[in-house]
C-alpha cells in the first residue's frame, strides 16, 4: 500500500472551483489560478461524451460476477465495516477497471454505480489511486458530475503482492469535508487496504502450494507431459516443454485465466498445426478454481515445427507483463479512438503499432524528422490511420496542431508513441492527459526476461539455404536472461543479427561469443550496510510502483540514469 498527498486543491479555492466549473461547462474563460490537473481532468470528462447532468440510475444494474479480489476481500471488509461508523458513508470495492464488486453504507448519488472508469462518470478519486498509485483524493467541484459537488471520497488502490500491480480500489465516500484534505476516513481507508494486502499475501502463498501439489500429483510417472498454470506461476515438465509451443503456451494461459468464471474441464482447442492435444483439469481451493493442470499428448502425426513461421516480433512474448499491455492495446485499437503508446527506447512502440493494425492503410509520420507536423498533417486522410512516432521530439507549434487536431476530431485515427524522458512542456503535457485515459506502457525487455527465449527465433535472421537455424547454449541463455538491456528488444535484435552474419564457428552460441557487456554480465560483491539499506528502499519503491523505474526514480528523487546504475551494482 502506498500513500501519496491529497488532492492538490485547498479549502480555500473550492468557492473558485465551483465559479470555474460553472464557467467551464458554459463555455466560458476561465478565472486564474485553477489547478492545471482539475481542468485537464474537466476536459477529459468532456472529450468521453460524459454529461455534467448524469443521473443515478433508478435500479441498481448487476454487478460482475465472481472475482478473486472480492473473494478475499469480503471477510476483511466485513470484518473492518462498523469501524466506518453510522450515516453518511460509503465504502466502495472495485476492480482494476474500476467496475465496483461491493458496497456498504449510504451515500446519495453513490449508491447505485456499477463503474467509477473516467469514461463513464468523470473525474473521481478511484481514478486518481489506480493512475498514481497512491492515495487519491477528491473533493467537490473538482468532480465533474453535477451530482458529486457536495461529496468528498478518498481512494486507495489495491496492490498485488507479488506483481505490484493494481488490482483494484478502496474508496470511502462522505459528504463534503468542511476541513479540507485530508479526507476524515483517509487512515481508515489506507488500513482497510492493508487489511485486504496481508490477506492477499497469505492466500498467494496457499495458493502457490495447490498449483504445486496438482502439478506433483499429474507428472508423477516417466515421461509425463504436464503443464499447471495460474496466470502467474507455470510449472511444466521436461516432456511438455518439448511440446509446448509460444502459441500454445498462449492458449493454456487464456484457459486458466477463463477458468476463474467457467467450467473449462475437456479437451482445450488448441492451434491450428499446435502437434498436441491438452486435456485440461481444474484445480481448486475453498471452492474457488485457481488455475488449472493440463495433460499433453503427441497428434500421430504433428505438424512439423519448422514449417511454422514464428510470431512477429511485436506480438512475441508470454509474460504476464507483456500479454496485459498488448491485451490492453488491443482491446484500444478496436475502439478505433485515439490511442498512446508509451516506453523507452527499443520496446517496440512502433512496430506493435503497425502489427495491431495489420493490413489498414497507414499514414506513418516521425516528429524526429517532421515537428511541427506540417507535412503530415496536410497530407492527412481521415479515413487512414495516422501513426506519429516520437512525440516526445515535437515542438510547440506541432504539439499545438495535435490539440486543435483532436479537439476538432476527438475520434481521430490516430495512433502516438512517446519516449518518457525529460518534463514535457506544458502543451505536451497537456496532449499527454487528454490521451491519458487510452495510452499503454509497454515494459522494457528486463521486465519480461522470461520473454527472451521466445524472441530469439523471431529475431533471428532466416538461415541461407543448407544452413542450420541459430541455437544457443544453456550458458548463453542465462547471461542473455541476467543481462538488463538498456536498448531492450531493439538492442537484443542488434546482438543476434551479429551473430547470426558473423560468427564463423558451428553449433548453438556460447556465452564466451556473447559482447563483453553480456558475457560478464553484472559484478557481484558485498554490499556495506549502507549499501543493504539503501538497497532496501529501492526494491521497497520498485514495489510501490510496480516495477516501474522511472516512476521509481521520481518518488526517490534520483535519475533514471542513477536508478540503473545503482540497481545494477547491487545484482549478484
């Protein structure tokens, strides 16, 4: 659990915030002193077609069905509720997508919500938590909602316990805080959540031992091909990663996921060409299906693996990390909206663009070459996508057409990659929150090294005709696996088209033909005890911020630059 500052609006502006609300939703200029981030927050609301006037829904809609959260959540909120008090609150469960799962309490105009999402009501304090990770608050006018002026809500995101990820949201609602931040159930919110993150810890753990104790029970006897997965742990056998291709590997991770809300005992449809069939077996704990035990077994007669072509590389991977930010990209593209793709250097922003669109004309545009955006968007069809690469290079008068550009269209083909680094001025910064609700960061390759042996065939030259495929040694995969890539994909594709043009030896790769910097890979030493504690700091932001390093070198208050340094002197 994380906390950061409240809501950066103070009691004394709330009178000119409810006057600039006014004027904002009449259309008229606004006075001095708003805050930058409400206003971008009023816009958003605007630009997804929310209406200032929504009104609370007469029945109460369905809400999701079954969910792991709110399976080990609800004990903890039952057990934590009379401390919340009689009258005038709200406690409110959602998920990631902020879709809610559970609530007690009473709060008017709260109650009846199945979705706190930015497109469906506005700006919220649920919203803020999972984008900043940390506590969130929100108070009055700085709601977009007509019927949210007079409540005040604190918000704190639920984090996974091994990932870091968010999985979901407490929130406390109440009417609005004569005080001002910090909201009043603001330590009662952050306990509950801790609450629920210790319960999630102890579950994991008995989880993790049920997935084992499936996976010993169905591989026992020679030359069983068994895989268990979980969507987080996988455990396979000798003989099933023999038959185990990244397609499906793909498919097994769908099926346990699916298996959470369905029966999914059977035969599991597999890839066409897969070379096996997979009977798939649930497995439970308390009644809840956890992930599921499949069974291997050779078609007589399998297609063979080498007629196959691999993946792209854009769509390569089967970590749980990079299946979540294409899934999501995916999922963005199909709402033919605008869409942000962020990450550093070499993750392969521009070459998922183009794979998600496959065949679709595309207008191809680079800031780097063209900033002020003049060529491109000129030439501009509106029928055509419009992939604008390096956003991060524009200057003023091209980030200035981009607004007037999606102001005018806020439906616009349009498709933007940016390369987090230096503070964005002031426009950029602004493009950046109007795309903020449909943008994706795609994790640098350190994040996803499980990745890296899927990657290598796709990246690998095709051979010359009479020559072997580029294989690699146990050793070499290692060091490719321990190496952080600073350069990510791009920097690993560099390497193997090397070797794959210029080595003159036979036979898989060594690691002693690897560069120097990945051959040697990081130095191990001890550490002072200095050194351990400022390690611990470290991996204890890394957590808080879900593995994200730059977010993690803002809240130290370091470089990105001495992040890594300092993360790779303390490997070994």
């Amino acid at each position: 659990m994380t906390t950061t500052d409240a809501s950066p609006t103070a009691t004394t502006a709330r009178p000119s915030l409810r006057v600039a609300r006014q004027r904002f939703l009449s259309g008229r200029p606004l006075p001095q002193g708003v805050p930058e981030e409400v206003v971008a927050a009023w816009r958003r609301a605007r630009f997804f077609g929310v209406p200032h006037d929504l009104e609370e829904p007469v029945t109460c809609p369905a809400r999701p069905g079954e969910s792991a959260l709110l399976g080990t959540a609800r004990p903890v909120l039952d057990r934590i509720l009379p401390a919340l008090g009689a009258g005038g609150s709200l406690l409110v469960l959602t998920d990631e997508r902020l879709r809610v799962l559970w609530t007690a309490g009473s709060m008017p105009g709260l109650g009846a919500c199945t979705r706190l999402s930015e497109q469906e009501v506005g700006h919220n304090s649920a919203v803020l938590a999972v984008r900043t990770r940390g506590r969130a608050e929100v108070h009055g006018p700085e709601h977009f909602l007509d019927r949210w002026q007079d409540v005040s809500a604190v918000s704190v995101p639920v984090l996974g316990p091994e990932s870091g990820q968010v999985l979901g949201t407490v929130t406390v609602a109440s009417r609005l805080c004569a005080a001002g931040p910090p909201h009043p159930q603001a330590a009662f919110a952050e306990a509950t959540v801790a609450a629920v993150e210790t319960e999630l810890r102890a579950r994991a753990g008995r989880d993790e031992r049920a997935l084992l104790d499936a996976y010993v029970r169905a591989a026992r006897g020679p030359d069983r091909a068994v895989a268990a997965l979980d969507g987080r742990n996988r455990l396979v056998s000798d003989a099933a990663q023999r038959l185990l291709t990244p397609e499906v590997l793909g498919t097994l991770e769908r099926t346990a996921a699916d298996a959470r809300h369905r029966d999914v005992t059977g035969v599991a449809r597999l890839p066409e060409g897969a070379g096996c069939t997979a009977r798939v077996t649930p497995v439970r704990l308390d009644g809840r299906t956890i992930g599921i035990v499949a069974a291997l077994e050779p078609l007589d007669d399998p297609a063979p693996a080498a007629s196959a072509a691999p993946p792209p590389v854009a769509l390569t991977g089967s970590s749980v990390p990079w299946r979540h930010a294409v899934g999501r990209a995916a999922e963005l593209v199909r709402s033919g909206e605008p869409l942000l793709l962020t990450g550093e250097r070499g993750t392969g922003k521009a070459a998922l663009a183009r794979e998600l669109f496959g065949p679709d004309p595309v207008q191809e545009a680079d800031a780097a070459r063209d900033v002020g955006l003049e060529q491109a968007l000129s030439a501009r069809q509106p029928d055509r996508l419009l992939l604008l690469r390096h956003a991060e290079r524009l200057a003023q008068p091209g980030v200035a057409a981009l607004n007037s550009l999606l102001d005018e269209h806020p439906d616009a083909r349009l498709l933007v990659t940016y390369t987090p680094g230096a503070q964005p001025g002031p426009c950029l910064q602004r493009l950046l929150d109007k795309l903020s609700a449909r943008s994706v960061t795609l994790p640098p390759l350190r994040e996803r090294t499980e990745d890296i042996r899927e990657l290598l065939p796709a990246l690998t030259p095709r051979p010359a005709p009479g020559q072997p495929p580029l294989t690699w040694t146990l050793d070499a995969l290692r060091a490719l696996e321990a190496y952080p890539w600073p350069g990510n994909v791009t920097e690993l594709a560099h390497v193997v088209r090397a070797l794959a043009e210029h080595r003159r030896v036979s036979g898989p790769v060594r690691r002693a033909e690897l560069p120097d910097a990945v051959r040697e890979g990081p130095a191990a030493r001890p550490l002072s005890p200095m050194e351990h504690a400022e390690r611990a700091a470290i991996l204890e932001a890394l957590r808080r911020n879900g593995g994200n390093k730059a977010r993690t070198a803002v809240a130290l208050g370091i470089g990105r630059a001495t992040l890594y340094r300092k993360l790779r002197g303390y490997r070994g």
